[in-house]
C-alpha cells in the first residue's frame, strides 16, 4: 500500500506539471498574437531576407527557444526533480541535460523539416492537407525504420546480451511467433533510471528485440520471456503498422481542422493568408487543441492493442504466472499507479492499469480453451 501511494503522489504531480506546460504554452503563443510580437518578428524577417523558407527556419529558430527558455523550470521539475525525488531517476544533472539536449536537436531539425513542408504546400496548394497528412505518414514510416539503427544509439549504449541461454530462448520464441529477430540487444538504462522496459524494434532487417538492462537484472528469465512475447505480439498482429495508419488519420484530421480553422483566423488576424508567418501561434494553437480532443480516441486504440499483446502474451508462454509477476515487478520498478481513477486511465492511459492487466490475464487463464 505504501508503494500505490507513492505511486498515487508521483503521477499527481506529474500530472500537475503536465497541465502547466501545456496551460504555459498555449499562453505563449496566445500572447504572441495578442500582442502582435508574432508580427513584429515577420515584418523584421521580410526586411533581412526576401526568401520566404529562411524566414520561416529563422522565426521558428526564435519562437522554439523562447518556448524552451519559458518551459526549462517546469521540464526540470517534470523530468529531473521529481522522478529523482522518487527515486526513478539515477542520471546526474549535467547527463541529464545532455539527453535533452540531444532530445531537442533531433525534435527540433525533424520539427523544423515538417514545417517547411507544411508551409511549402500552403503556398502551393488548396490541399496542402491532403498532401502533407501523405507526407508526414510517409515520414513516421521512415522514422520506424530508422529509430533502432540511427536513434536510439544517439541514447543509449547498445550492446548484444551476453547471457546466451536467454539470448537464444528469446530468438526461438520470436522464430515460433513467425517474426524471426536480427538478434537481442540491451540498452544501458541502468545508467540513467531503475525502470525498465522491453521493444520489438524495427522492420524486416532492422528488427531486433532490445532489452533495458534493468529488465534483465530485475526479472527472472521466465518474466523477461513474458514481457518479449508480449512485444513480439505487436508484430504479429500488424500493430505497428496499424499504429502508424492511426496516426496518419488523426494526422489528416488535424492538418483538415487547421485548414479550416486557419481560413478563419486569417481573416481575424488580418493575415495576407493562411501561409503568413504571423499565424505560426495560431497553427500552434490549433495543433494544440486537436492533439487534446485527440488523446482519449489514440489512448483507447492504443489500450485496445495492449489487451491483445497482453492476450497473446498469457497464451504463447501457457503459464499466466511469469506475465503476472512480470507486470508485478515493473509497475514498482517503473512506480506505477496500479489502480489509477477510471477517468485518469481513459484520457491518459496508453496502457491498460497494472491492475486491470493483471486481472485479465487471471481471468483468460481460467478461462475454458
């Protein structure tokens, strides 16, 4: 008990700090508008260079360090102290910064290439919508792709796992799911925090099973193979692929709002058009908006998926014992909230709660068939 509630206290707090930013941000670019400082900034870019896709990397260079330098305490509090405090977090202050650092430069180019685009077919296009949704579900493929073999090194060490039994027992189990792995990696998480967690990564040649250290240290082989086949699940049933036509439909929904809601703001605004950068706030705010009434419709796919990896997990191994203890162990090593208010788990639960997966899979392995 005394663990759920420090758990409860934990994601509280979070979860207060989450609402901050996210109230802090929408602030931000509010007051850009209101104040007219938004086009302050174009009109000073149009005087330094007539090339309208250099104004735009300069304006966004600007506004993203702004947000940056506003929302710095609240990230620290969120993502150093409090995990720290709780005993989550082992990095010191100055790796820890390194990591973000490294997190925004990789946000920020891959941030700053969509948003050309964007704004390339605003200016060409009445279905600028259309053909960006293409392009940005084109550009999760590639980043799918691409994670396991060129980001996640920029993270972590990557190193094959030496305990070749396991090794091996987690090769066969992936062969007998039909999703046959390049190998079984880990990544030195031990270095940064005591949670653990385990992936399927990757397409065809790219893909290999990767292991958090702490997983392997924490959990007995029988656990370890638990928490792999349920991954392994995600690529038996097209997860990723599925994933992937999800976002891209809740990616067309947005960028079809924006277009609307742009032609809207435009004429409120007193823009030239809906590619004036002086309505960078107002496309902010719009993506804002749409990414919140879009959370509980991706969480609840997303928790759908996990029932059934959780399924097929309980299923393959034949005892539900090992996945139970499984869930048992991270939810104190990551400090799960196991029973978290129903409210809570349906807007921002992308996993089912430790306590309902648990309850499942007692309820399928009593289950006849």
């Amino acid at each position: 008990m005394e663990t759920e509630e420090r758990a409860r206290t934990y994601h509280r707090q979070r979860l207060c700090l989450s609402i901050a930013s996210f109230a802090l941000t929408g602030t931000y670019l509010g007051a850009l508008l209101l104040t007219g400082a938004i086009g302050v900034l174009r009109d000073q870019l149009a005087l330094f260079t007539g090339r309208w896709w250099l104004q735009l990397l300069i304006a966004l260079a600007v506004l993203g360090c702004g947000h940056w330098l506003l929302t710095l305490p609240l990230a620290w509090l969120g993502g150093f102290w409090l995990p720290r405090r709780f005993g989550l977090l082992e990095q010191s202050f100055r790796l820890w910064l390194w990591d973000q650092a490294k997190g925004v430069l990789v946000g920020g180019v891959l941030g700053l290439v969509g948003a050309e685009v964007v704004y390339a077919l605003l200016r060409t296009t009445p279905w600028w919508w259309l053909w960006a949704s293409g392009a940005f579900l084109l550009a999760y493929v590639l980043l799918a792709w691409a994670t396991p073999v060129f980001l996640l090194p920029l993270f972590y060490r990557l190193t094959p796992l030496g305990d070749t039994d396991l090794r091996d027992r987690l090769l066969r189990l992936a062969a007998s799911a039909g999703v046959p792995a390049l190998g079984v990696w880990v990544a030195d998480q031990s270095r940064k925090s005591r949670t653990a967690n385990a992936a399927v990564v990757g397409f065809g040649h790219t893909r290999r099973v990767l292991l958090f250290d702490t997983l392997v240290t924490s959990l007995s082989t029988d656990e370890v193979e638990a928490v792999v086949a349920h991954e392994l699940a995600h690529q038996v049933h097209r997860d990723i692929g599925r994933g992937l036509l999800v976002q891209g439909a809740i990616t067309l929904m947005t960028f079809w709002a924006a277009d609307h809601l742009l032609r809207v703001g435009t004429r409120w605004l007193g823009l030239t058009s809906a590619a004036d950068l002086a309505g960078l706030p107002l496309f902010g705010l719009i993506v804002m908006g749409a990414g919140l009434i879009a959370l509980p419709m991706g969480n609840g796919w997303s928790r759908h998926v996990e029932r059934q990896a959780d399924d097929f997990a309980v299923r393959t191994v034949g005892d539900p014992s090992p996945f139970i203890s499984a869930m048992q162990r991270l939810a104190v090593l990551n400090l799960a909230e196991q029973n978290p208010p129903p409210l809570t788990e349906f807007f921002l639960y992308s996993h089912p709660s430790i306590g309902r997966r648990v309850a499942r899979a007692r309820t399928l392995a009593s289950s006849p068939g």
